[in-house]
C-alpha cells in the first residue's frame, strides 16, 4: 500500500508503493540518465530501478498493443467492483506506460508518413523548377500530407485526454489506499466513475487511430 504521496517511481514499476505516486514520464529529459541501475544510483539513488518500458517495433504491434490494454482497462474495473482497489492500481501501473509506448510510436509512425509526403512532393518541384504553378505555391502542402497530419493531430489529442485520465485515476486509487478518499463503499464508487471516463476516451483514441497509416 502506497504511503507516501510524495514519492516517486519510474514508468514500468509495478508494485503497490508506486500507486498514485509522481512517474518519470517515458520520454523526459533524464531518461538516458536511469536506463541502468549503475547511472540510476549515481543520478537519482532514491528511485528504484526497473528496465525501461519497451516500445512496440512497428505501428501494427502498436495497434494489436492498445487493443490489449483496452482490455487490460476492464479487467482493472473488474477487480475495483470487487472492492480489490489495490489490484486495480497494480494493473494501471502497467497500462499506463504500455498505452502511453503504443501511442508514441503510432504518432511517430504518422510523423514519417507525413514527411516522407512532402519530400516526395518537394522532389517533384525540383524536376519541374520552370512550372510557374509550383513555383507560386508550396508543393509540399499536399492533400495527402495535410490528411495526415490532420490524423496525427486527433490521435495526439484523444491520446493526451486518455493519458491525463487514466493518471488521475492513478491518484484517486492511491488516495483510497492512504484513506483519504473516506470510507471504503464511497470511495470504491468514485474511483468506478473514473474507470468509466478512461474507458470513454480509450474507445475514442481507438476510434481516431486508423489500422494502418494512410
């Protein structure tokens, strides 16, 4: 049971002292400074070391990734309607950081796509320098790469509206464990609402995110 609201883990450690504790964000700034245990002690000793959170290879096992932990989310559910707070909070220590991955390299992948439209287009202008209409525009502002884009930005925001749900629920389980949240019914219901608006936008980040970058 976590009993120290001010303490802090790193993204991937699954035990109970670092349910609704501040995480190291995967892609901060220090990242390089704790991917081993020897450059941890010497850069941030009170931290417990655990191996970095893998990202999936590929956009596909980034997608097949998400869809697990959709399923990972009402399992956690479950076991808050089964009163297991505790159980709930182990589970979302290890959603968190697996959705946070697979939504990275989703965006990453849409990313790629994107440039690689406008270089292409922009490769196009230089075999066609003396065509006054590309000469007057912008070639790289393709419909192709615009869509894409577009794409990128509504998975960017679903993804940041799930992220920010899912770690206030992170909280509110901790608070419950410390007692604050007061008796142990009321809480249990307050934390279940949660669960329900992180269920709502993991449902809408899916929606947003197409199988395949196109």
């Amino acid at each position: 049971m976590p009993t120290n609201a001010n303490s802090a883990c790193l993204s991937g450690d699954i035990r109970p002292s670092c349910i609704g504790v501040y995480k190291l964000p995967l892609d901060a700034p220090e990242t390089p400074y704790l991917a081993t245990p020897e450059k941890l002690k010497a850069y941030a000793p009170d931290l417990e070391w655990v191996p970095p959170v893998e990202y999936p290879p590929t956009y596909a096992d980034a997608m097949a990734q998400l869809k697990q932990q959709r399923q990972q989310l009402d399992v956690a559910q479950d076991l808050i309607a089964k009163g297991n707070i505790e159980g709930a909070g182990l589970a979302l220590l290890d959603i968190i950081p697996k959705t946070n991955a697979a939504g990275n390299v989703i965006l990453k992948s849409f990313g790629q796509a994107s440039n690689k439209e406008r270089n292409k287009a922009m490769k196009s202008k230089t075999n066609n320098i003396g065509d006054e209409e590309n000469l007057s525009s912008n070639p790289s502002n393709t419909p192709k790469a615009t869509s894409l884009e577009m794409k990128a930005y509504r998975i960017d925001y679903a993804l940041n509206e799930l992220m920010g749900y899912l770690g206030e629920t992170d909280v509110l389980i901790g608070q419950g464990l410390r007692g604050e949240l007061g008796v142990s019914a009321p809480a249990q219901l307050q934390i279940l609402s949660n669960f329900a608006d992180c269920r709502k936008e993991f449902d809408n980040l899916l929606l947003a995110v197409p199988e395949k970058v196109k």
